[in-house]
C-alpha cells in the first residue's frame, strides 16, 4: 500500500452528484432529471472498478427555500452502474441538500448509501473495493463560481473541495475540484467541459467491517482525475454528453497482513458517452 502522492494541507472539497453544476440558484421549485450512459471503464475515486458499464442516474430535487441572498434546495438521487459481462453492480442512493449565496457560493452536504444488489462480498475482488454489500457516508462540499477577470463572463471557473467520512471503512476522503465551460464551439448547441479533481484517501479499515478476523488493515493512496466533455444541446432540457477520461493513482496493490490479495492499476483512460434530461 503506497502513501498518497502529496498530504493536504487546506480544506479541499469532495466532489458529489452536483459537484460539477454551476453556483446559480433554482428558479423551478421542482426539478427532475435523469441520466443514461455508457462508460468504457467504471472509475470511482481513481480506481478502476469495471469494464464495459451501463450507468443510470434519477433525481429530484425540490427548492423555494431561503431568503434574501440564500437559495436552499433538497435533492435526492438514485445512481446504479450495471457492468456490461459481471454481476458486480452497484446502486448509490443520496439524500442531500445545497444552498447557494448570492449566485456565486454553494454549499452541499447529504448522506449517502452504498449497495452492492447483486455482488456483495462476492464480487469485491473483481471489482478491486471493500469487503462489504453495503457502506455509508455523509460528505460536505464547498465552491465558488469564480471570474478570473473581473466582468469577463469567459473567464468563469467553478472550482470546489469536498470532505467525506464512510464509517463502514473508517474511511476519509477528500477533494479538489476545478470546471471550466466553453460555451457555443463549433456551434451555437456545442459546449466544451474540461474538469479536473485530485482527491487523498486514509482508510483505517479498506476491507470493511463485515470481513473479520484478518483485522483493520489501513491504506492510503492519492488521486488525479481529468476530462473533457462534449456536450450538445439537443434541446433546453436534453443533451448529449461524449468525453474521454483519465486518472492516475499511486495505490498500486491491497494487501491483508503479508498477502497480497487485490493489482490496482495505476493508469486508467476511457471514454463514455451520455444522455441527459432535465425538467
């Protein structure tokens, strides 16, 4: 087990489901979105978790709340990555809520349940995670919808930190986040995304506590994430997302004791494609 590729020192701020949404408060009281994709790899937290994978995405958010410079809205959301050749799924159900101050800072904070519906302790060494069928987490994100230059819309980044505690791995992860969006390339429908997330994982439990008798065994590892998406706005509530991927972790292997028991790979690059609705 490798120790993380640089310690940090400040706050950074985890990336959630709405991690990525621009700092602007919601006019509807109700939105409803979903999202169908197919990804070429399943990477989470800069692991390569899966091949081939189909991955769907429910949620539902409700706002109207707060005052003045503050707009509240609660969420929840369904997530489900189903891998194309293995029964190794997984569903993550999340609860949250997000407030937003004067159009320009936000903050999100929820909880967040993970299951395995069909592959358990089964099927964590083939998708190279924790020895459980189910784990929990409450995560707090922080960001700001920044100009680097003064009244220069173009200039606009969204950048954010996150913290999360899962208590099922005595597991905390945190991260560091920056968005940028070109708007109309090549078309007026045509966005341009490019993001990039580096996270610092300490696990005082990595197999979970539902595997006993091998006792806690730690690991520590860092993360680098970066993409580039191509978003085509079929219309004002559905696009079409097209993006490559790629992330570098320095976890190398998982040992028990003296045993080795799971090869991470360090180098992961996919590509993936989406549909996306909102309402």
């Amino acid at each position: 087990m490798k120790k993380a590729i640089l310690p940090l020192t400040m706050l950074a701020l985890a990336g959630t489901a709405f991690a990525q949404q621009a700092a602007v408060a919601q006019e509807n009281n109700v939105e409803v979105g979903a999202k169908f994709a197919y990804e070429s790899h399943y990477v989470y937290r800069g692991i390569d978790q899966s091949d081939d994978n189909l991955q769907t995405t429910l949620n539902v958010g409700v706002g109207g709340f707060g005052s003045g410079y503050w707009a509240v809205r609660a969420y929840g959301e369904l997530a489900y990555m189903s891998p194309v050749s293995d029964e190794g799924n997984e569903a993550d159900w999340t609860l949250g809520a997000r407030a937003v101050y004067a159009d320009e800072y936000f903050f999100d904070f929820g909880y967040r349940f993970k299951s395995y519906p069909n592959g358990g302790i089964e099927h964590a060494h083939s998708m190279r995670r924790a020895y459980v069928n189910r784990s929990n987490e409450l995560f707090l994100q922080v960001g700001r919808d920044v100009e680097l230059v003064t009244d220069e819309d173009w200039s606009r980044v969204i950048i954010s930190g996150s913290v999360s505690y899962d208590w099922n791995l005595e597991q905390t992860t945190w991260e560091v986040s920056a968005e940028k969006t070109f708007e109309s390339i090549f078309t007026n429908e045509t966005d341009l995304a490019l993001g990039v997330t580096y996270g610092y994982i300490t696990a005082n439990d990595w197999i979970g506590d539902q595997y006993h008798g091998v006792g806690d065994p730690d690991n520590d590892y860092g993360y680098l994430t970066v993409k580039a998406d191509l978003i085509y706005h079929l219309n004002t509530s559905t696009e079409l997302s097209v993006g490559v991927h790629y992330s570098y972790n320095n976890d190398h292997d998982r040992y028990v004791g003296a045993w080795r028991v799971m090869d991470i790979d360090c180098n992961t690059f996919w590509w993936g494609v989406s549909l996306n609705f909102c309402y």
